[in-house]
C-alpha cells in the first residue's frame, strides 16, 4: 500500500473515498465544517437526523454529495473525548480500513490531522496512524490454495496543514519502514517449523547482506560453534537433525570507530521441550520460538529501509530443541563459551542456553548497548499478559531508554526486577549454576542467568513470550512485535 502526504482544500480533493471523522457531541471540526459548506449543508442535516451518533468506530459512508470532488465520503466517530488515547485511534482507524477494504476505489485521502491524542503531536499520532493501516493490510496466505481477492485500495493520502507536512512525511515514513519490518518478521514467525528452521534463517539473513552492500552477514555452523566452546548452545541443538546455525549480521552505517548496538535473538525455530517435553495441546504454537530472532530481522529491516546512521550488530542463535536418543538430559551439565558450567535440570529451558553463548559472542564487537529478545518463560505470560513485555537488566539508563522507546511506539514493556535474592535460585550443587531457579518467579530468574554471561556491557533483556504471537482461534500468528520498541530505541540513538 503506498502512502502519500499532501495539503489541500478539502472540498476540492478528488478522490474515491475521503475520510472525516465526527466527534459524540456532533460538533464539526474545520474539516468537516468546510465539507459541510461546500456540500449545502448535508452532513450537519445527516446528523441532525441521528443517522451518525459519532461514537467512537462508528462509520457511515455517503455517497456524491453536492460540489464535492470525492466519489464518497466516510464519516467516522471520533467518540466524546477531547483526546483520544493510542488504542481509542487504532479502533477508529481499524475500523476505517475495514470500510474502506470492501470498497471498489483504489485511493482514499484521511483527512484525520485535527483528532487529537494524548502525548502525541503531529508526527506521534501520524506514526500510529500509518503503522496501523499497514499493519492492518497484513496477510499471510501462502500455504492456502484459495487466497483472498486482492485489495482495490492501493494509495492512502494523509492531508496535513502545510505547517506539519515535513513532520507527517518524516512520521509516515518512519511508520511504512516499522510496518515493513513487522510484516517481515510476522512472515518468519507464521511459516511452518518444516520449512523455517536454522538453515532458511541463515538464507534469509544472506540475503538481506546481497541486497544491502553496508551489510556484512555470517554464519557459523557447528564445527565452528565447537571451535568457540559454545557447550551450552549446542546442548540445545544435538537432539535434532536440523543443524545449529549462528547468525551474525554487522550494518555499518554510522562512523567506523562508531562502537555498535547489539540486538541478541532467540531463534529456537521449534521447541519441542526436548527431553522435559511439552504437552502435545497447543505445540504447533512452538513455531513461535523463534520470534525473538525474527523480530531483530525485522528491526534490521526498517533500519536498513531508513539507512540509519549508527553501527548495529545482530546475533541470532538458531537451533530446533527435539527429543531423542542424542538429545541433552535433565541432568547434564554442559560448559558455556565463557568457562561457566551449567547444569540442565529441565531441557524445555533451552532460549537461556542458546542466549548465553551468543552474549559471550557479543563481547567481541564492543557494543555500546546489547539487547537481547527472546520468547523466554511462560511465567512471563502470568506476570504481564499479552499486552506487555517484560524488561530487565544491568544499566537503568538503558532500561528507562526501553521503556520510553515503547512508550513512544505504543510497544510498551514493563521493569521486572534483578535483585540478588532471585541469583540464589540458580544455585547449583554439582556446576557453576542451574539452568532453572524453581517455580517461583520463573521470568526473573530467566533474566538473572543471562545476566551471568551479560557483566562486560550494557544489557538488557526483553522477555515477549506473551507479546510476539497472538494464540488460538482465526486470528492466530505472529504479531511483529516487539519491531517497533526495538526501531524506535534505535531512532532515539540518532534524533
């Protein structure tokens, strides 16, 4: 879907579909007070009537109003708040686009400027907007023999007052490069396990580095992961027949003494729980596993999409955890990259495993910042939900940097804390540590292992277990989160 931005007198717009939205009280913006004018009078008589209450999602579409040039008009209720909230607009521009997607015309101009949003100025509230109406477009039909009838809308323009157009075409491309990015990473996460294990990661990450000349990709396979002593990595890996893969992709583009940012994924393309196995009820869903890698593949993307000018490495560690007679057992006790032995008391805590190997790579870049994302504890879905992920860490400046980039995304996370008690949990008699801190805060004790092999940099951790897939039903998939926290941190590094 294409996006443009323009200013224009509204009455003289020619389009197939222009969008007003209409407040509860039934007062008239300017927007809609100029259509009104120029249309004698017919949208004040329409409400009058009661035929539109302005409640908030409300639609109703009308069809060649007098000494207009738009074919239809979509009027859209705004509800009685002066200031909308982030989830009040994407109602009313969900419900939008689901009018305007059973419409013949291939454009539709939103002439949405003047609904006003809590926090958020022109470019906040353009951003939301955009992000939302792509979002929205997604489709993931691949593997149906009966696809869905192509849309006919094609182009949206946002009017904007001449004031704010540099500020809405700044934000509406921002929001197309996150969208693209999500979209990317949502693609990755629905795509069945037999097709996207370790190998297709690594051919999507080669062909990322053909297609950006700044990109420099790498990929170590397991004879060079036993050269680096990544134990712990490859405990996780030996059950299954999928090889592990190590993947490393370095943008340059900022300054070459610029030190990078690092984003850490976890790519277990599927968890079966190995030898400690999940119940069979609801496993498919173990596809997701891999949602913290392809969400740094999809920040990747937008970055590479917005050419921003910093220095960022992506790791992403990629293996499938099955059981069999080779798998790792309750149990083992396996030496990670950094010299620290772990014991694995339960092989379904495989992400930590993988994660804590791929920090100890991450030492060799000298970051400024690492973050690493992961679908990482089931306990984090009890603490939090599947509205918020889930932060912790050892630098509160980078933290509070997080929390206000998800914030301003309207991809929020919340601070779960890392105090010493909960290390005590990982005590274990026979290595340096245990793989598992007990039932009790499970989340936690996830961020204080990884917080082991974490000491030499700025780190932090995103547990999206509950905010990176959407369960059951029809509207099961992935969500592309948390691309637009992780892009805006990024764009905070460079404002």
């Amino acid at each position: 879907m294409q996006f443009l931005v323009k200013s224009s007198p509204v009455a003289t717009l020619k389009t197939a579909t222009l969008v007003v939205a209409i407040d509860e009280g039934g007062t008239l913006g300017l927007t809609a007070s100029a259509l009104d004018a120029a249309a004698g009078g017919a949208i004040s008589n329409l409400l009058k009537r009661g035929d539109l209450t302005g409640k908030l999602g409300q639609t109703l579409l009308l069809h060649s109003l007098p000494n207009l040039k738009a074919e239809r008009v979509l009027l859209v209720g705004s509800g009685k708040e002066a200031e909308l909230t982030d989830r009040q607009l994407r109602k009313l521009v969900s419900a939008t686009l689901n009018v305007l997607k059973g419409l013949g015309g291939s454009d539709a101009t939103l002439a949405l400027g003047e609904l006003a949003v809590k926090g958020r100025d022109s470019y906040g509230k353009t951003r939301l907007l955009v992000e939302t109406l792509a979002d929205g477009g997604y489709l993931f039909e691949q593997f149906k023999s009966n696809k869905a009838e192509p849309l006919a809308l094609k182009k949206i323009t946002l009017l904007a007052d001449k004031s704010e157009l540099a500020e809405v075409e700044r934000a509406s491309l921002h929001a197309q490069a996150i969208a693209s990015g999500m979209a990317f990473t949502r693609d990755l996460g629905n795509l069945p396990p037999n097709l996207c294990h370790p190998s297709y990661l690594a051919e999507q990450a080669k062909a990322l580095g053909k297609a950006h000349k700044q990109l420099k990709v790498e990929i170590l396979d397991e004879k060079q992961l036993k050269e680096l002593g990544m134990g712990a990595f490859l405990a996780v890996a030996q059950g299954s027949d999928q090889p592990p893969k190590l993947i490393v992709l370095n943008y340059q583009g900022g300054k070459k003494a610029d030190k990078p940012f690092a984003l850490v994924g976890k790519g277990i393309t599927f968890d079966t729980g190995g030898i400690s196995l999940k119940p069979g009820l609801g496993m498919d869903e173990m596809k997701y596993d891999m949602c913290g890698a392809a969400s740094v593949l999809g920040t990747l993307h937008a970055v590479l999409e917005l050419q921003l000018p910093l220095n960022l490495v992506c790791i992403l560690a990629c293996a499938e955890n099955m059981p069999s007679g080779g798998a790792t057992r309750p149990g083992d006790i396996v030496t990670s990259m950094s010299g620290q032995t772990v014991e694995i008391l339960n092989t379904d805590a495989e992400g930590r495993l993988v994660l804590c190997d791929a920090l100890t790579y991450a030492e060799r870049f000298k970051p400024q910042a690492v973050i690493d994302i992961a679908t990482l504890t089931g306990a984090c879905i009890v603490a939090l939900g599947s509205n918020t992920s889930a932060v912790m860490g050892n630098d509160d400046a980078l933290i509070e940097q997080l929390l206000s980039a998800g914030k301003a995304a309207d991809d929020r996370a919340w601070q779960l804390p890392l105090f010493d008690e909960y290390q005590e949990q990982l005590d274990s008699p026979f290595a340096d540590i245990a793989n598992i801190g007990g039932p009790k805060a499970g989340s936690i004790t996830a961020g204080c292992f990884l917080s082991r092999f974490a000491k030499k940099y700025h780190w932090a951790h995103l547990d999206i277990a509950g905010t990176a897939w959407i369960s059951g039903g029809k509207d099961k998939g992935a969500t592309g989160r948390p691309v637009p926290l992780l892009t805006q941190y990024l764009l905070d590094r460079v404002q």
